[in-house]
C-alpha cells in the first residue's frame, strides 16, 4: 500500500481580486477545484481536524494579492473559525523581493540578458501573427506587440479575467483570437526556460532545489537533534506564487502544455511511502546493538515516492518513465527518490549569485 506522508503545494492567485460591479460571490468559482483537493484531505483525516500551526510551512511573495490566496485557502477553505482556536494566527513567510526565488527573479543580471535575447527572436517569429491579431482588433487598439500598450499580455489578462468572471466581451475578442494571443504570450514569457537549461536554472532552480530538499528530509527522516530544530511535524507546504512561476516549473519538470496556466492553478508535490515493503533487517547482533540512532537515508528512499499534480491532472514525468525509475508497480507517476533527484538537481544554480553575475 502506498500512503502519503506529505505534501508540497505551490498556488497561483488562489484568491481573486475584486473587479468593478462583480459581487464577491461570483469570485470564489476558480477557488473550488483546490479547496476540493483540500477537503478530500481532510476527509481522509490526513491533516489535523483543527489548526495546527507546527503542521504548516506558508510562504508568499511579498504581494498582497498572494498573500490573502494563503490567507483565503487556510481561514476560509481548510480551517474555518469553528476549526480553529481563537488565538487563531497564520506565519506567512516572505523574503524581499530582490532575494526571492518563488519567481524568475529579474534581479538576477544574467537572467534579464538571456530573457532579453529570448524576447527579440520571439517578437521577430511571432510579427505576422502579432499583425494579424490587430487587424482583427482595430476597433480596440493601434498595434499588437509585444511592448504596445495594452501589450498583447495586457489584452490576453484581460480576456482572461473576463472569462473567469462571466464579464460580457465584444466578439471580436473569440476563441481564435485568445489561441492566437496565447501562442503569443507563452512564446513571450516562456520560450526562453524552454529552449535553455540556463535560464530554467537561474529561473526557478533554486525554488525546486528547496522543494527536493524538503522532501528528502521528510523521507529520510533526521536525528534528535535535528528533528528539534526543524519541522519534523510538518504536513503540508504552501507556497504562494505566480503564473509565471508556475509554468517555468513545469518546464524544469518537463511537462509543460504549453498552456497559459488558469487562474488558481496549483502544482501538488506528493511525498508517499510504499508501507508493503518491509524494513531493512541488519544481518547480526553487533550492528544493531551499536548502529547510529540516525534514519539511513538508502533504506528511506527506497521506500519513498514522488508524485506530481498540476490541476486536475496527475503527471507522468518523462524523468521518471524508465525501468527502475518509478514504483514496481508499473505506475510511471510514482517517481522514485532517485529519479525525482536526478530530474532536480542538474538544474539547481551551484553558485545562483555568482552564474548571476556572469555576462556573455
């Protein structure tokens, strides 16, 4: 039996912002499909019946729109007042903007250089397209580009909020129109982690290598010590974040769809355990009697398995689809430590400032 033992969850815009003359109630349909998620969990009693702050890591961009997705998901979704105490207080930890890796930061130079070069040969392949698109919008706007105001970004977020919200759209702006303003604004934004390790290295690397990190400690487990300075209790993570954080993270993954993530998309970060398998028996007494207190991490991770969510869907991650790379079962979703280790690690910056600094 495969059990769960963890999970990591990274959200984009959980929580709506008001537009003009939508009532409040209308806004919260994006929130369902993850406050579902959420309450199958409790359902299934993996989280507390009410709040325990040792069982939750929260963390945010530096934005208030993120930081209330947090607050909304927890006070309104999981832990309603009747769950929990009224002292009642979430720590939400932000870094400065500057040092934060829950996006592609621009701060990092070499970062802004390659988005820069990326940009110029996309805005040269997607001209005529571009072109088209104004065309068919000259009632609306000059030019489509990707600097013109409203930029073909601006017009894409718009249309898209619209949708989410039920807001009336002249017909102009259809289906073909947002395909094509899509293929647009993906190319623009993520062409460039696509097509280079560096730039998903420097992107998002160092989030993910964060996120492995957290994960192993979870399987492998840690000494008393350890175990008093950290967050063995943990259960869950929530990091609060950004479209554009959460499709160069699927790149780095290598299952990106090559789709705009939609409002409230979530990536789950599934930490499981096969309980079938029995414990690594020593072959003698001496070892037992004198072995170190200390988890082996070999025997832990053999047991261990990641599993990956985007939305709805369950990935099968190409990293993990070779023989001996995922769980015995034949299940290509349940990545083993080892593979999910691999997928990771060469695209985690050895040295983020210094790569940052480098310029060609």
């Amino acid at each position: 039996m495969v059990t769960c033992t963890s999970f990591l969850f990274f959200i984009y815009f959980l929580f709506i912002l008001p537009f003009h003359g939508i009532s409040p109630s209308s806004m919260f349909k994006s929130l369902y499909l993850c406050l579902h998620t959420f309450a199958i969990l409790f359902r299934l009693n993996f989280l507390p019946r009410t709040f325990d702050p040792n069982q939750f890591y929260l963390r945010s961009t530096d934005y208030a729109r993120t930081q209330e997705s947090i607050q909304q998901l927890i006070s309104a979704g999981l832990y309603p007042s009747q769950f929990r105490p009224d002292s009642f207080a979430l720590k939400i930890h932000t870094r400065d903007l500057n040092e934060d890796n829950l996006f592609p930061n621009p701060s990092c130079a070499r970062l802004r250089t390659l988005a820069k070069q990326f940009k110029a040969v996309v805005a040269a392949d997607m001209d005529e397209k571009m072109k088209s698109i104004a065309e068919r919008l000259k009632g609306y706007v000059k030019e489509v580009t990707l600097d013109s105001h409203p930029s073909a970004n601006g017009i894409l977020d718009t249309i898209f909020a619209a949708k989410v919200h039920g807001i009336p759209i002249p017909p102009e702006f259809d289906d073909a129109i947002f395909l094509d303003l899509e293929e647009v604004v993906v190319k623009e934004w993520f062409h460039g982690p696509q097509q280079s390790e560096e730039m998903r290295r420097l992107g998002m690397g160092r989030l993910m290598g964060e996120i492995q990190d957290r994960i192993v400690r979870r399987a492998e487990g840690r000494t008393e010590e350890e175990r008093k300075a950290g967050d063995d209790e943990l259960k869950m993570a929530v990091y609060a974040g950004h479209d554009t954080s959460i499709a160069p993270m699927l790149i780095l993954l290598d299952a990106f769809d090559n789709k705009w993530p939609p409002f409230s998309s979530i990536i789950i970060f599934e930490l499981l355990q096969d309980t079938t398998v029995p414990p690594k028996k020593t072959s003698s007494w001496f070892p037992a009697i004198f072995a170190s207190k200390k988890p082996d991490p070999v025997a832990s991770a053999s047991t261990h398995y990641v599993r990956v969510r985007y939305n709805d869907r369950i990935l099968r991650l190409p990293g993990c689809a070779a023989l001996g790379a995922h769980h015995a079962s034949e299940d290509t979703s349940l990545c083993t430590m080892d593979a999910f280790r691999k997928i990771v690690e060469g695209q985690v910056p050895k040295n983020y400032i210094e790569e940052c600094g480098v310029q060609q």
